[in-house]
C-alpha cells in the first residue's frame, strides 16, 4: 500500500493548517493533481463531515477521509498519504478527534472501497509503523518505513 503511495507519487508533508477543511483538500491535493478526483468529490467528503461529524478520525492521529455520498467527481481508485507536523483538530471537545497522518481515499466502487479500508486497517493495526509514519518527515523515512514493515 505504501510502496504504492510512494511509486505514484500520492505523498505529501505539511506544517499547519488553519482547519479540517483544509487539512482535507491538501490530503486530496496529489489525487487531484493526477485527475483521480474532481474538486467536486473533495468537497463531498468535506460535506460529509459536517454533516455526520469526525467519523473520519479512526483512531487518535489517523484520519481515513472519505466520502459516503457515492463517486460523483472520482475517477480512479486510490489512497493519498499526507503526514502534518501540528495536529489537525476535528472536534474541539474531543482530544482525540486531532489527526496527524491523512489517507485520503477515492474509488469508483463500494467494493474497491472497501478493499482499500480493510488494506489500510490492516497495515495501520502495525503500532510501529505508525510511530514510524508519525516521525517520518521526508520521501526517504517514508520509504524506509513501507519497507521496514511491507506495507
């Protein structure tokens, strides 16, 4: 899953964001750039946010943002990797609704859907791969980490 992240080029480290929002639409940056999905698929995902709340933070640090509303603007399946240095707050009264790691997913079908999540959950039940992806800061740890844990 990395490795394949890596290969096409769906990374990106950040700094700061002002807000989810934004956190959301850079996630999508690199699927955007390589015609994977339409600015109208990214403003679903963000639309669905705000309509359902943060379901998209999975566990502390790990967001898997996501649209439920069909794949209208999604032309291809793939997952988005972006790691920020600040926490990005989803909820303010939820200390754990903050992420820090952003797989951003898009499929044209329920069933790629969900093979992406399931591959993800599974590489992301790896503790030290987290922390290895929660300390990586260039394309090379990155590496070094999808590597190190065949991910």
């Amino acid at each position: 899953m990395l490795k394949e992240i890596i290969e096409k080029g769906y990374f990106s480290f950040e700094q700061h964001f002002d807000d989810w929002q934004e956190a959301i639409r850079a996630g999508y940056r690199t699927l955007l750039e390589a015609g994977v999905v339409e600015d109208i698929y990214v403003q679903a995902v963000i639309d669905c946010v705000n309509k359902y709340g943060p379901y998209i933070v999975i566990v502390p640090d790990i967001a898997m943002p996501h649209s439920t509303e069909g794949a209208k603007g999604c032309h291809g399946t793939a997952i988005s990797f972006m790691k920020v240095e600040e926490p990005v707050d989803f909820d303010k009264q939820d200390p754990d609704k903050k992420a820090r790691l952003f797989f951003s997913l898009a499929a044209v079908d329920h069933e790629q859907h969900l093979h992406n999540i399931q591959e993800l959950m599974d590489a992301l039940m790896n503790e030290e791969l987290v922390n290895a992806l929660l300390e990586a800061h260039t394309v090379e740890e990155l590496q070094q980490a999808a590597q190190t844990y065949e991910a």
